[in-house]
C-alpha cells in the first residue's frame, strides 16, 4: 500500500532546522579560524558552544511557554529573522567576549524553533504519519551535517569564519521568506497549562526520556565539539581536510536519519533510539585505533548514521508517548540536546586545555553507555506501566 505524500509544508520546516543546524555547528566548523582571529585558545573558543547550549537549554522550555498562543507561521519565521540579525551582527565583533554576547543572543532562535516545528507536525498530518513526519523535518539537521557544516567549514577556513557567519545570515532570511510562503496560517497547538506542564515535568518516563537526549549528546559533544583542534593534531587535518571529513560525517547522517525516517513507525521509537545510540558508541569505542584521515573516516561512519538519527527517534517517542504533551516534552527534549552540548564541550575543553585528547573518546564512550542503560530502563519501565493498565 502506498504511503501518502507528507504536506508541502513539511519542506518548509525541514530546510528551517537545515540552517537552525548549520548555525549551530559553524562554530566547532570554523574553531581553528575563530581561535586564531580572536587570539584564544581552541578550549577558550570552544566555550561558545557551552554557552549558547546553556541559553538553548533553559530558554527553550521557558519560550515554549511565552510563545504557546502564537500563529506557527509568524514564530517560526520571525524566529529565523532573528537568526539572521545575530549571524550578521556577529561578524562585526572584535573580541571573544563580544561575540561570546552576540551569540548567546542569536541561540535564542535555535530554542525556540526546532521545539516548535516537531511540535506543529502533529497539526499537519495525521496521528499514523507522526512519526514519520517528526523525523523528516529532522532530516534537515542531517542536511546541515552533510552541505552546511563542511561548507561552512571550507568558508571559514578559506575566507574566514566572518564570511561564514554571513552566509548564514542570508540563508536565514531566505528560509524565513520559506516558511512565511509555506506555513498556513491559524498553526496553534494547544499551550500546555500549568497542570500539564507538571505532568511533563513529573513523568519519570518523559523526563527519563529527555535524560537519555542529555546523556546521547554529553558523549558525542566531548570529541565532536573539537574535532578542528583534534584531528590537526593527531592527523594533520587542514582546513579542506577537515572540511571532507565533516561532509562524509554529514552523509552518514543523512542516510541514518533516512533509514529511521522509512522504519521508525514500523520497528518503534524505543528501539531505534537504542540502535542509533549504540551506533555512535561503537565509534567512540574504536576512536583510538583512528591513526590516519582515512581511518577515521571509516570509524566515523556508524557514528555519522546514528548520530541525527537518534534525536529524531528521540523526538518521535515523546510525540508518540504523549501527543497532547508534546509542546513541553519536545521543548524540554531540547533542553536536553543542549545540556548535552555544553556538558560535552565543558568537559572536552577541559580535557583539551590538560593535554587529554587520548581520554576524549572515552569519557564519550561512558557517557553513551550510561544513555543505552537509561534508555532500556525506561522502555521496560513503559512496558510495564502498559501492562499494568491494560
């Protein structure tokens, strides 16, 4: 039986996380030429990402609040306006510390909006295309690993990190223009009450759920946020290396999160979250016998197909757990990739300013391992609680 066309829209919303996820990974993309430009450290520049994972976290519940009785149409748009202006504003900082500023600003957007898009497909397609539909407009951060991040890798190493931030300013603006075309009009789920924002926060199985997403990202975060800085030190990357190993990473990606997109409804949110995390892990466990580019290359390839694909299998579970709670769940499902992002890149900071980079891989490994528990235990607990009602 032929599956039926997913809305138009969808596009819309697939390319807005497109550059949602560019902007946020331009950063450890262009980390050698922000680190040389502003006179830093690879670890002190680095910080950018545990900063604007620190405001993506807490502002992206605290926004989904702000902004539950908003035309989706005029948020998600205005929301990427706002992108742009932060990416066009930045290039005209001259110090870490003001563009540090500029960009805590600018992630504003990237809390609201990938929160809010998944949260929108459940009022443009039916409840039997759910999941489906989640993880497609999901396959734009996949996208953005495999055309945005090397391209903006190979602009910022070739032109400069200036150059790139521009570029994702103009693509914001086209993407807003996208979504303003696309979107119709009256897109409003239903804000959560305080009522029910405390059963999201009380459910041990959503919240368990959010803590696998924080976990997931803790470990990849250690190494991928300082993958420029790492692979030129252990295999002499430059930048246009650098840029081919981001764009083969980002091609896993996108065949992962296609795999999981055409199975997800058939085989269950859970267990894929469970294949894609022990994907990235299994990577992270052979990261040390990686001694030249194209090692690596090869290693890096189970982590690439789980790694956009278990963010997606983790957003279409929530949506699947509790369709009415999604707005909160989601939201906080995203608070949660972002405390992963700045735990990871604190930590692997830290392990980089200390001469570690041998322990990167590891710490990241135990984080995943401690994900795939969590994970399984929140499954059976599930199991059970739906036996108990039946």
């Amino acid at each position: 039986m032929k599956r039926a066309a997913l809305p138009a829209s969808l596009w819309a919303l697939l390319a807005g996380n497109f550059v949602i996820g560019t902007g946020i990974m331009v950063v450890p993309g262009t980390l050698n030429e922000l680190s040389n430009s502003l006179q830093v450290s690879a670890a002190t520049a680095g910080q950018l990402i545990t900063a604007g994972a620190v405001v993506v976290c807490f502002g992206a519940p605290l926004l989904a609040a702000l902004v539950a009785g908003w035309d989706r149409r005029l948020l998600l748009a205005c929301t990427m306006l706002w992108y742009a202006a932060g990416h066009f504003l930045a290039t005209l900082m001259p110090t870490f510390g003001a563009l540090l500023a500029v960009r805590m600003l600018t992630v504003i957007s990237p809390a609201i909006f990938t929160a809010q898009a998944a949260a929108c497909v459940g009022l443009l397609v039916p409840p039997d295309q759910r999941g489906r539909a989640v993880t497609f407009v999901f396959l734009g951060w996949s996208m953005a690993s495999v055309l945005g991040l090397p391209m903006g890798a190979l602009i910022g190493g070739h032109f400069g990190w200036r150059t790139a931030f521009a570029a994702l300013g103009v693509l914001s603006l086209l993407s807003a223009a996208w979504i303003w075309h696309q979107l119709p009009r009256g897109i409003r789920p239903p804000a959560l009450t305080r009522a029910a924002w405390g059963q999201v926060l009380k459910s041990p199985l959503l919240m368990g759920v959010v803590a696998v997403t924080a976990l997931q990202g803790s470990g990849q975060f250690v190494l991928m946020s300082y993958f420029a800085p790492v692979l030129r030190e252990t295999v002499g990357a430059d930048a246009t290396a650098l840029g081919l190993v981001w764009g083969w990473f980002g091609i896993c990606g996108l065949v992962g999160n296609m795999l999981v997109s055409r199975v997800i409804d058939r085989v269950g949110a859970p267990r894929m979250v469970l294949v894609t995390t022990a994907l990235i892990a299994l990577s992270l466990l052979l990261w040390p016998l990686g001694v030249t580019l194209a090692g690596l290359a090869l290693i890096l390839v189970p982590w690439g197909l789980g790694c956009f694909a278990a963010n997606s299998a983790q957003q279409a579970r929530l949506v699947s757990m509790a369709p009415g709670l999604a707005p909160g769940s989601v939201a906080l499902n995203s608070s949660g990739i972002y405390v992963g992002q700045a735990v990871g890149a604190a930590a692997g900071g830290w392990l980089l300013a200390n001469n570690a980079i041998a322990w990167m891989s590891w710490a990241g490994f135990a984080m995943l391992v401690c994900a795939l528990l969590l994970s399984l235990a929140v499954d059976r607990a599930q199991t059970r609680a739906a036996a108990f009602s039946a």
